[in-house]
C-alpha cells in the first residue's frame, strides 16, 4: 500500500503533466496570423530602445502596415492616455473626460463642432511629436558615446547588437579591425533593413553620420516628408502583390501569412478584413477610383495633414452623434467613451448634469 507522502507526489506530477497538457492546447488552440492578433505589450516602451518601433503614436497605420487600432484614443487624449487605464475608477474618468470636453469646446456653446475638433486633433497630435522629441535626445546620447553631435553607422551597429545580447567590447573591436561578424540570420536581415532606413535618414550630402535631428527622422519618420515617402514605399512593397506600387482593395485586405485554426480566430480575422476594406474605401482611397496610390498612402500617413485631421474629426463625431447635428454633446462623448478613451463609463447619465 503506498503512503501518504507517495500518494500526494503521484497527485502532485499528476497534476503538473495535466497542467502542461492543457498549456499545449491552449498554444495550439490559438490562431497561426499572429499578426491580425498582434498586441503591444504591457510595457508601451519597446525593449530594444534604439530600434525604430513599429507603433507610432498619432499615425494611422503601422510601420508593418497594419492599422493602428489606438489612433482615435490616441489623437483625443494626447499624453493624458495612460491615464485612462481600464481598470480606472469610472467616476474618475468620467471627470477627466468632462475636463477635455470643455477644453475642445473652446467657444463653450456646450457643444463639440468638426473645426473644433479638428483643432484639438492636431493639438494632441504635435504632443506626441513633442514626446517623440524629448525620448529622441535620450536614445542619441545612448549612441553617442564621444558626444560630438553625430552617430556613425558603425556607433549604432554597435549598440544595437549590445542590446542585442552581444558583446559591445568584442563587436566594437571585430568593427574597427573590419573583421567578420557572426550574427544569425534574422539580426542580419534586421541591420540590413535598418541599414536602409539610416541611408535615407541621412541628409545631404550623405556622410552615413547622423545629428540628432536625422537620428529623429530614423527613429520616427513621421516627422520627416522624405521618410514618411520611404515608409510609404515600405508598407507598399510589403502589400503589394502584383509589382505596379499601387495597392487594389483585395491586396490591402488579404490577411498576412497564418492559417486560422477555430472559430476565435476566423472572427478575429474577419473583423481585421472588415476594419481594413473600410479604411480602404472610405478614408485611403481618397478619389474612389478603387486603386491607392503612394501618393493617396502618402497623404492619409502623415499625421500633420490639416485635410486628414478634419476628415478625422468629422469621423469621430459620426460615431457618436445621436441627435444627428452633426457636433458632439457631452452626453454623447460620454455614452461612447470607450470609442474616444478606450475606457467605458457606467452610468454616465445619472451624475453628467450633476457634476458638469
């Protein structure tokens, strides 16, 4: 007869291989397009700091193409977005939102008009170029070692493949006695393309040093025309399927490599194909002739476009406006604040009068 000691270790492996059965199936169960399922992580920060990220805060699309699920949050709220966190209190919230309402409302008829609104877009927009700025002159220092006001492409390779896990002595000196480097092939592909980027960052005459302001533009080419041109042809080359550098409807929608394996992830599928035709059709394609153009791409990427920040805004109020007067009531913005915030406010009706 076993004891009790061995009885309760049987149940305990018992226990830990059930455990790690149902792991294996959850892994499994889940959809193969990790990229229609793709997530920022907790931390908003990327984990290699010098790399250009893929997220540009106030842009629409995605340096990878997709589209960017937080613009709207991100161009009502600015900076104040971290603090509309799901987990808020929604009495908090709802007060903070009543604050930006009365901020947008600048002529306080108690109502949000398009212009308004368009206004404040381009506000919290400049405010994340502002944020860009301010991250930029810490990562330039982080790769300027001697301070002289210019990053040498092999002063960045250096650092990138340090954080990278590499050592920084070895590969600085494999560097400069031009000896050969042993990266794996995917970091390799990753420099090459990075190598790219940092040639069209570098401003005439091109001397592959960059200042700080070129640094910016590799970083985030939004804010630089020439590099918003080379993302556009980026996302283009990605999507393009036939070679004539024009995107049609079906080569915007078709979903990235994966198969979908349930039903969880042929709904989420669906909805990423529903999202992008109506971008596609309503916004992108900016002459409705059904083909999109660098230029059209162009245009709809660039987060300072005056025209594109009143289409936004006109957007933004449809989905809220109730009353159909074509402007925002604060009852409305309240009502749909999951859709302005990303943080639903329960019984926002009940306390609106009452505290505004």
């Amino acid at each position: 007869m076993m004891s009790r000691q061995a009885v309760l270790c049987s149940l305990g492996s018992l226990y830990l291989s059930l455990l790690f059965v149902f792991l294996l199936m959850d892994v499994y169960a889940r959809p193969a397009n990790n990229s229609a399922l793709k997530e920022k992580p907790a931390d908003s920060k990327d984990e290699n700091e010098i790399l250009p990220p893929d997220h540009l805060n106030g842009v629409k699309m995605e340096m990878d193409g997709h589209l960017n699920k937080e613009f709207h949050q991100e161009v009502f709220l600015g900076k104040e977005m971290e603090e509309f966190e799901e987990d808020s209190e929604p009495r908090k919230n709802r007060k903070k939102l009543m604050v930006i309402f009365s901020k947008v409302d600048i002529n306080n008829d108690k109502k949000i008009s398009a212009k308004e609104m368009q206004r404040w877009i381009m506000e919290k927009t400049d405010e994340h170029f502002q944020e860009a700025v301010e991250e930029n002159k810490m990562h330039f220092r982080a790769v300027d070692p001697d301070g002289d006001g210019h990053v040498s492409w092999d002063e960045y390779k250096i650092k990138f493949l340090a954080s990278k896990g590499f050592n920084e002595k070895e590969i600085a000196e494999k560097i400069r006695n031009n000896e050969e480097l042993k990266i794996d092939e995917e970091t390799q592909e990753v420099l090459d393309n990075l190598k790219d980027r940092w040639y069209q960052a570098d401003n005439p005459p091109p001397d592959l040093l960059l200042n700080e302001e070129e640094f910016l533009s590799f970083l985030h080419p939004e804010h630089s025309r020439g590099m918003l041109k080379f993302m556009v042809k980026e996302i283009i080359r990605d999507l393009d399927q036939d070679g004539d550098k024009k995107l049609t409807l079906s080569e915007f929608i078709s979903l990235p490599v994966g198969t979908v394996e349930n039903q969880q992830a042929q709904d989420i599928d669906d909805d990423w194909v529903k999202d992008r035709r109506k971008e596609f059709e309503e916004v992108i394609d900016a002459n409705r002739d059904g083909i999109v153009t660098m230029e059209e791409l162009e245009e709809y990427m660039d987060p300072m476009n005056e025209y594109n920040a009143l289409n936004e805004a006109k957007q933004m109020i449809a989905v809220a406006d109730e009353n159909q007067n074509h402007h925002l009531e604060l009852e409305e913005i309240l009502k749909y604040s999951e859709y302005f915030t990303g943080s639903k406010l329960m019984d926002y009706a009940r306390n609106v009068h009452e505290e505004f």
